[in-house]
C-alpha cells in the first residue's frame, strides 16, 4: 500500500502516505489529518500520492495560515506594494483572514476552508455581528489570499494555490453618479466665492483624481501652452505621513490639455497665491504644491471630499461624490462624440478597455446617434445626381 485512510471520528480522517525510503534505507510515512467527507480524504490522497511521484511533495511543518500570512506581509507586500495598499493588505488579513482561516495549518489548508469562509463572510462577516461583509470586500479578501498562496507555491513551501479552486463572489455593479453640464455648473457657481472653486472648477475640467490633482505642482501646469502635466500622486496614511509617488500606471503619467477658461481660473487663483505668499516674505515656487494650505502644506484628502458632499448636497445632488466629477467629465466628453480613447488618455486609464467597460452606459446613445447620421449619409448620397453614360 502505498496509501490508505483511517476513520478518526465522525468527519476525521487520517492519511498515510509512503515516501521514498530515506539514505540508509528506512521507511518514511507521512501522517495528515483531514477535516470533512471520505470523498474529500480520497481526494486529498491522490493529490499527495501525485505529488510523490512528481518529486512535488513537501513535508508539512506546523505554521499556521495566520502565521505565513503575517511572515509574507512582512517579508512580500510591505516590500513590494506602495504603502496604501500595504495598509489595506494588513487590514485585511488581520481583521478577516486570519480570524477566519488563521489557526488552520497552512499545508492543511483546502478549497472547501476558504469557499465556506466566503459563504459565512458575506452573511455575518463584520467583527461587531450586525451583518455580512460586501462583495467587493470579500472579493478583495480573495485577491489577497491568492496572492499570498501563489507566493507560498512560487517558493516551494506549497504546492498548489487552493485559491484555484475556489469562486468568489462578483462584486455589485454600482451604477456611477453623474451630473449633467447644468447641474455642473450650479455646483460651481455655489462655491465661486471659496477656496475651494479652484481646486473643484479643475476637478470637473480636467477629470483628474482627487491624488493626482492633490500633488500637482506649478511647474507641471503650463499656462501658456494649456497643458497639465500628471506626474505624481499623494496618498495618507493612517500615521498621517503624506507619500507622494508616481502614478500606478505608465499611461497614468500623462500630459493633457486644458481649457481657455480653466487657464483664466488657474491665473487667477496663481495670482492670490503669490500675493498671500509674499505678505508672509515667502516666494511662490514652481515646485510649490497647486492646492494647498495658504502656507503651502498639504490638503487633507478627506477634508477636500467632506467639503464636496456638503456642497453637493447643498444644491440637489446628494449623491454625487468628488470622484464623481472625474465620471461626470468623461461622460460629457463621450456624449460629444469624443473618441473614446481621447478620453481614455486624459483619464490615464492602463487601456481603452477600462474606459468603455467604467462608460458603457453612454456608449448605446452615441451607437443610435451614429446609426442615424449613417442613414442621413447613404440617404444624401442615393438622392445626388446621376451620371449618364
């Protein structure tokens, strides 16, 4: 027998594997537990058994799921994903992962494990009991562990990624909110007369994320030649230490063009800068940051989104968010009959791809309008005159 199981209890297992014998000839086995089903255990034996015969097999140690995902945090993702996302890694895996599937040792770890975790999570998976997690967490609690395993196999200490067997949950569509060159512009003239017109008037112009727009600096925007040149970004973390870095992508480096009315708005607010500077004896530096305290340190994020959802609300658009603007200036853009990989540029998106799954909701309107301006072409044309020979 080169393997067998034995019932332990009732849904318990026990697996014995042969191994090749060792250097002086001695038999060596390989005992594992299994949690579950015969079916699950006879599987779980075929898979062990294909192991040793492909030279794949890994003897089991005693860490814990909990234990690798804490050690690959520190030794993989703190090292290797910007700080954001490192934040976001941690939370993750502290808050969900491990108090779900942590104390399961990691080479006994299967599909069923993490789908049950899955099912369970999205019922009643908020740590104060009042409800389940959302799609979307549980699908990035899923993107995560995947990641975290395929380490683990990529350095022999698995053997296979269980994550490969596993579905997750799809995400909500959530139907964008958007408003239309009206509503825009009511938004505007309610904060014409604040700090914040600028930094809104520029949002809804350019289509610029609340990151990108936040680490602009003078010298990237050309007020001559009406270009915005997006060479940063500025994130916070919960230490509240401000980290600039590039842009995720290499298309979300970019440079785009602006308006005549942005540049005048831009000139303008240029100039009270500078004056509320030089009352201070500071000169305005080209490196200075474009939004900023009158003292030039950073804006706060949330503060710039807290401020808009008030002012949104103000004037009857109490759904739309700050990013929305981003959505808002695409959407305008695409019903003009932009092409979209125009838009797809200013936006920095990595490809057209991205901009028309997020816009596809605009896209059958312009089909009906391009469809009737074909029918107004091929109807000119039969109706022109004719040669004769």
């Amino acid at each position: 027998m080169r393997g067998q199981i034995k019932q332990r209890s009732k849904g318990s297992y026990t697996i014995i594997v042969d191994l090749p014998r060792d250097q002086t000839g001695k038999r060596q086995q390989q005992w594992l537990t299994i949690k579950g089903t015969k079916k699950e255990a006879e599987k779980r034996l075929a898979e062990l058994m294909h192991q040793v015969d492909t030279g794949r097999f890994l003897k089991p140690d005693n860490k814990t799921v909990g234990q690798y995902l804490e050690q690959w945090l520190e030794d993989y993702a703190r090292v290797n994903v910007r700080p954001r996302t490192y934040e976001r890694y941690q939370e993750i895996v502290e808050k969900h992962l491990i108090p779900a599937l942590g104390s399961i040792p990691l080479t006994s770890l299967q599909p069923h494990h993490v789908q049950s975790y899955y099912s369970k999570a999205l019922v009643s998976g908020r740590r104060n009991g009042k409800g389940g997690l959302s799609a979307q967490t549980v699908h990035h609690s899923h993107r995560i562990l995947f990641e975290a395993l395929r380490y683990a196999v990529k350095h022999d200490i698995l053997v296979r990624n269980v994550c490969e067997s596993v579905d997750p949950p799809r995400p909500e569509f959530k139907q964008m909110a958007v408003t239309d060159a009206e509503g825009l512009n009511r938004l505007l003239e309610s904060v014409g007369d604040t700090i914040y017109y600028p930094i809104f008037y520029t949002a809804a112009y350019t289509g610029l994320r609340r990151s990108e727009l936040l680490a602009l600096r003078w010298q990237n925007v050309d007020l001559d030649f009406l270009t915005i040149s997006v060479t940063e970004t500025i994130h916070v973390l919960k230490s509240g230490e401000y980290i600039f870095s590039p842009p995720k992508s290499k298309r979300g480096k970019r440079a785009i063009a602006i308006s005549p009315s942005l540049a005048i708005v831009l000139r303008e607010y240029k100039a009270q800068q500078t004056a509320l500077r030089e009352q201070s004896g500071v000169k305005l530096q080209d490196s200075d940051l474009v939004f900023s305290h009158p003292d030039g340190t950073q804006l706060h994020p949330d503060s710039i989104t807290k401020t808009f959802h008030k002012v949104a609300k103000s004037v009857g658009l109490p759904k739309l968010r700050f990013h929305d603007l981003r959505h808002t200036h695409a959407t305008l853009f695409l019903q003009q009959g932009v092409h979209p990989k125009i838009v797809s540029e200013r936006l920095g998106h990595s490809s057209i791809a991205i901009t028309l799954d997020t816009y596809s909701h605009v896209l059958p309107g312009m089909q009906t309008e391009a469809v009737k301006k074909f029918d107004e072409i091929m109807q000119a044309a039969a109706q022109g005159p004719k040669v004769v020979c």
